[in-house]
C-alpha cells in the first residue's frame, strides 16, 4: 500500500513540476508550441495514471505486465524515446538548412566580391 502511494504522490509531483516549468518556459518564448502541447500531455496522461490508477491495472492487465508499475515505465519510456527520435528528425533537417544556406551565404559574397573586383 505504502508503494503504491508513493508512486502516486510522485506522478502527481512530477506532472505539476513538469506542467509548471513548461508554462514558466512558454511565457518566456523559450519553448515553441508543438514541444508546450506534448510536454503538457505528458504531464496530463502522468496526473490521469495517478489520480486513476485503475486504468494502469486494466492496461498492464491487458498487455500482459506482471505489475502495473512496469506498464507505467514502460509508456513513459516509450514516449520520451519517440520525442527524442522527432527531435532528432528535427535537428537534422534544421542541421541540413543551415548548411545549405552557409553555402548560399557564401555563394553570395563570393558574386559580391566578382562584382567589385569587375567594376
């Protein structure tokens, strides 16, 4: 029982914390929107599994997890991995147009000076 409730206060504290310090960064500018809306999902479905935790029993239940703990680990482990693979499609497209417009920039003042050197 003790474990349970410890678990419990811990989603919960650590969705409000999570939830408080995302909306801390968006009134900062400091977070764009898409990463506001699954950060704060994250931190609702963390307060669902601990308000209700009947639904991490039915689901552990259902998917075969010796203990409803297990399932609760596996989801959050399982979410922060597909985030960290999205931002990593992410930043290899931002890495890609930064190269490509280095290489415009470039180009540019390379015809800037031609011009001068031709006048």
């Amino acid at each position: 029982m003790f474990d349970q409730t410890l678990i419990r206060v811990c989603l919960i504290l650590g969705s409000f914390i999570t939830a408080g310090y995302i909306l801390r960064r968006v009134r900062h500018a400091k977070v764009q929107i898409e990463d506001t809306i699954f950060w704060l999902m994250f931190s609702a479905a963390l307060l669902i599994l601990a308000i209700f935790p009947g639904i991490a029993y039915w689901a552990a239940n259902l998917l075969g997890f010796m203990s409803p703990i297990n399932f609760v680990y596996v989801v959050i482990i399982f979410l922060l991995l597909a985030k960290q693979f999205f931002m990593s499609i992410k930043l290899s497209q931002l890495d890609s147009k930064v190269r490509i417009l280095t290489e415009q920039v470039a180009l540019n003042e390379e015809k800037a000076e031609r011009d001068k050197l031709e006048l």
